[in-house]
C-alpha cells in the first residue's frame, strides 16, 4: 500500500480546528486519499446519540439543521473534495468508531483539545483501544 486511502478527521466548530482541519487537508493530498469529516457536535448530545450524514439527509430538526449550517460554513473553504460529511452526538468513542467503519477510513485525525479529550481521559484510551485505524492527534493551543 502507498499510503493511507481514506482519512477521518474529527472536528467541532471551534477556531483551533481550522489547524486540524488544514493538516488533515495537507496530508490527504499527499496521499490523493479521500477525504471524510465527522463533527463531533456535543451541545446536541443530550437531544440526539446517532450519526447523521449531513449532506446526503433531508434534516428537518431545527438543531440538526443549525449545526449543518455551521459546519458548511467551516468547510466552504477546504480546497479538496470532501467524501463525506458526518454530524455525531451521544456516545463519542461509539460514533466515531462507527464513523471509521462507515467511512472505511484507514486514519483518523482529531485535535488534541478536542471534547474527546476533554472531557473524560478515558475516552481518549477507549478511542485508541476500540478504533481500527491508525490515529493521528494534533495538539492545538488552549
């Protein structure tokens, strides 16, 4: 294999995550892979736990419908054709794992001060023992 062929990268809509969402770019190019998003939405987790591909549903839910909003706006200006575009809440390390499986991605980029991380150190050690892929982590500033 010559490189990776499908990289997931996870992002909120937080300022920082234009650095992780540049390096996930930069490095999809560099293996003319394609290229999958998974916003990781936690004001929406105690409304919804599933996973949502934004772009390919009709959403009649008015949060689902601002939250679809907010992340088209952020990705308007990625130069590289996105494969899919997918909105998680609930149950981080389930739905991200999912998102892996449905995406087939052989790596997954996240942010380093990212909610998974954040939130509970153990989601970070369930992430890496549960994913089946390869795991990038970007450290970004606080």
């Amino acid at each position: 294999m010559s490189g990776y062929q499908h990289i997931l990268v996870t992002i909120d809509l937080s300022p920082n995550y234009q650095k992780v969402l540049d390096k996930a770019v930069a490095r999809a190019k560099a293996n003319q892979a394609k290229l999958s998003i998974v916003h990781v939405n936690l004001k929406m987790q105690s409304l919804y736990n599933q996973m949502y591909e934004v772009f390919t549903h009709e959403l009649e839910d008015k949060p689902l419908l601002a939250a679809k909003r907010e992340l088209e706006q952020m990705l308007a200006s990625v130069d590289y054709p996105l494969e899919k575009q997918i909105l998680i809440s609930g149950d981080l390390v389930e739905q991200i794992c999912e998102a892996v499986r449905l995406c087939d991605a052989d790596l997954l980029i996240c942010g380093h001060e990212h909610h998974l991380f954040r939130q509970n150190s153990s989601v970070a050690h369930q992430l890496v023992e549960n994913i089946n892929c390869d795991l990038l982590v970007i450290p970004l500033e606080k």
